[in-house]
C-alpha cells in the first residue's frame, strides 16, 4: 500500500469502511483505486490499464464511459432532477420506463415497481408476497425457499433469501421464514451414476419434500436466479426449472425469477427465463438496467399479485412501502437511454455470439492441472480450481488458490472475481472476439503463475 499520509489509498484505509471485505486484510494491503473507465477496461489511479472481466459488479452492459449515458443524466438533471412518486406523483421517465419494461418482458407481467438496488427490491418482493397472502385471508403462507449458494441481497430479509454462510454469520440471519435446499450444482452435488436430469428429479423431490414437511399451506414462495451467479456461477442441470416449476405450481407457490445479473441480455436472450422456459410470478432486475450508471431497480409482477395489492391499499388507505429515490428521474432516465443502446447495438445477439465464443475459448482449459469444471452460458462463465481433478477435492482453506489467482492476474491487467476457488467472467456485453483472446491470454498467464505458485 501507498503509505504517503495523504494519498488515496492511505486516506481510504483511514476513513472507509469497504462492503464484502475482510477490513483487517485491507487495512495492510490497501485498495486498488480505479481513477476512469472507457469500454471493456478500467485504469487505476497509476495509469495501469485493466480489462475488466467482471463488468465492475456483472453490471456494465454497455462499457465504460458510455457518452449517450453521461448526457442523457446530464439533460434530466437539468429539467427535473429529483422528484418522488409517493402518494400519486408520477413524472414522464419513470412512466417511459415502466412501459418499455412491461411491452419487453414476458406478457403476464404487467406492473413495475421501482427501489433503487436488487437487495432492496428483493426485499419489498418479501414484503409484497406477505402482503398478497394477508389480503387473500392467508396469513400463514409466509414461509419462501431458496437454495444454497444462492444470492438474493444483503438487506435483513433479501441476505435471508442468501443461502451464503458469509451473509449469515454474526447477522443473526437467516430470518425463520426462509428456507433453503440443494444447491442445483451438478459437478458438486450430483451422486455417482446419477444423470443431470435425476438429479433435477431428485432436487425438484426435495423442494416438494420440504413443502410437505412445513406444511403447503404455510409456503407462499420460490426464489431462484436462472443462473446462479455470486454463489459461483453455477449453471443449473437438465430440466431443473421445468420440473421445479411443476411442484410449485401444484401447491400454489409463488416464482420468484432473480434476473439481478442474468437480466438484459447476459444469457444472450433478453431474459434468462426465455433461456430456461421460467414463467414467474415475480421478475426482478437490476444492475445491467442502468449499466450501473445510476442505482436501480425494477420488480415485474403478474396482474394477479398487483389485484391483490390494489385491494390491500384500498383496504388499508395505501400500501405503505416506498423509497425516497424509487422511481428518480435520473435513474430512469438513464435506463431508458441504456436499454436504447443495447437494442441499437445488437447487444444481446453479441452477448449469444461472442459468448459462445467466450465459452469455447474457457473450455479449452478443461485439462489445465488446475481445473476442475468451466461451466457457463452467454457471457457469463464460472473455472472451478481444484486440488485433485479425479476427486475434485477442494483447497484447503477454500480460496488459497483464488488469492493467488486474484493477485497475479491484477499484476496481469484483469479484473475478475475469485468466488472461492471460482474464477468468474462477466465482461460488458459490448466486448468482441479479439478483446475476448486478449482476456484469454491475461487469465492463461494468470493461471499458469498461480499453479506455479501453489506448488512453491
């Protein structure tokens, strides 16, 4: 670290406390300090370029230093740069975005609601879901299931949502309510001699088990992410969401579809449920919506859910949930300039392209010593390190080989993230084939330094 007294790295030790970090490991090395971005790649404050493989948080959909953003916040701002939509206010871009939202997802979701981060909006989906049963004379379906390694947020009811340990511990969470089951992990989970499509059967079993067991009548829903994402990329096994979706729908359980990552083209369709046939009752996005430009997100509900939540206000004078900023000019304003560019450009059918191609050029590290799965879809990719290919033993600690691989590849000019010993890959949805080789080769030489230094 940097330890002039007044450098940035020095005062961001002094002064910040960092979200999903260990403070005592940073108070000794320090922060990478990004000064600027522009496309795929971001600079520190030293002038070293990176390529950000990660798309900041799997979120910036159209790159870096995107003008037509810049400008299109900069013209709300000027015009009208906050108002709320509390208590029937409303403003032209939140009524621009709710209909383009509603005409691009599936049919049967017909109401936006707006908070202003995926953890928020998984939130309220909790609170709505509460809220439908109570009016519908339910008062007992309250119980929601998610699996392990799933993320669904960090704020008390989305980290319960979480079936991350790290997200629990010392935070008296999970919250009762909230259920977890199997991770739908194949590689990891899936028993000797067992197909992918058993093992969907039997994880679709257990879910069913569990509703049997604390009673259907207490099960209001499901959360899932079509593919599950900070657990470790993981990709679900052969016909998982169709038979999940048949247990669900005998015991009149709601569908959650987290959408946060895969959201807008990541998959290479608009929306993962297109990819894997999911038909949710909820559809929450966020992240690439603004290309992380400005904070926001959108809950997408069924018309059914939102007759349920009419009558509730009607009953109870309002329904009482709402942010200061759900619904900010500016946010909208620019989602809908962002959602503009990715229709202009192509960027999903480049997303389904060069994906591909991404994915190709992963899996040719299928026989590297090191790794033991490369599994993904679209644009999105997870290269699982393990100790022993034949038994797929884990590092001990798990994440000693994902430290080293994070630090040689930062000397090596790439931004990913370790999740474990899970190297993952999100690049903008903007990036080509050659940016692509270049990727490649950055995580190759990462790669083969790490395995180097393992063996010592």
């Amino acid at each position: 670290m940097d330890t002039l007294p007044n450098s940035l790295a020095a005062r961001d030790v002094k002064y910040l406390l960092h979200p999903n970090t260990n403070a005592r490991m940073h108070e000794q090395n320090g922060p990478m300090v990004i000064s600027r971005g522009d496309g795929i790649h971001v600079y520190d404050d030293a002038g070293k370029e990176y390529i950000e493989a990660l798309a900041g948080l799997w979120s910036v959909a159209v790159g870096f230093g995107e003008k037509r953003l810049v400008e299109a916040a900069h013209r709300q701002m000027s015009t009208l740069p906050y108002y709320h939509i509390f208590s029937s206010k409303s403003h032209e871009p939140a009524i621009d975005l709710a209909e383009m939202l509603v005409k691009m997802t599936p049919e049967h979701l017909t109401r936006v609601f707006y908070t202003n981060s995926g953890s928020e909006a998984n939130d309220t989906v909790v609170k709505m879901i509460w809220y439908y049963n109570n009016v519908l004379g339910r008062p007992e379906k309250k119980k929601i299931i998610g699996r392990k390694n799933g993320y669904h947020g960090i704020t008390v009811a989305s980290a319960s949502l979480t079936g991350l340990p790290i997200n629990h511990k010392d935070f008296d969470l999970p919250l009762p309510q909230m259920k977890h089951v199997t991770t739908p992990h194949f590689y990891r989970f899936g028993e000797e001699g067992e197909t992918e499509e058993q093992f969907s059967d039997r994880l679709a079993q257990e879910i069913e088990d569990m509703i049997l067991a604390e009673g259907p009548e207490t099960v209001a829903a499901f959360i899932g992410e079509p593919v599950i994402g900070a657990g470790g990329v993981l990709v679900p096994p052969k016909g998982y969401w169709d038979k999940v979706q048949k247990v669900l729908k005998k015991y009149d359980i709601l569908l959650v579809a987290d959408e946060v990552i895969m959201g807008f083209g990541r998959s290479g369709k608009t929306f993962a449920c297109e990819y894997y046939g999911i038909t949710p009752d909820f559809l929450v996005l966020s992240k690439q919506i603004t290309s992380s430009y400005q904070p926001l997100a959108a809950i997408l509900l069924t018309d059914a859910v939102y007759q349920a939540i009419a009558d509730g206000s009607q009953k109870n004078g309002a329904f009482g949930h709402g942010y200061t900023a759900s619904g900010h000019p500016v946010a909208m304003a620019v989602a809908i300039e962002n959602l503009k560019i990715i229709e202009e450009r192509g960027l999903v059918a480049n997303a389904e392209k060069v994906g591909a191609y991404m994915q190709k050029r992963l899996r040719e590290f299928a026989d590297h010593p090191l790794v033991g799965e490369v599994r993904g879809v679209g644009l999105i990719a997870g290269v699982e390190l393990v100790t022993d290919k034949a038994t797929k033993a884990k590092f001990d600690p798990v994440g000693k080989a994902g430290a080293i691989y994070t630090r040689k590849s930062a000397e090596n000019g790439l931004i990913n993230r370790a999740i474990g010993d899970t190297i993952c890959f999100c690049p903008p949805l903007i990036i080509t084939e050659a940016q692509v080789d270049e990727m490649i080769a950055r995580f190759s030489k990462s790669l083969d330094e790490t395995a180097a230094e393992l063996k010592g």
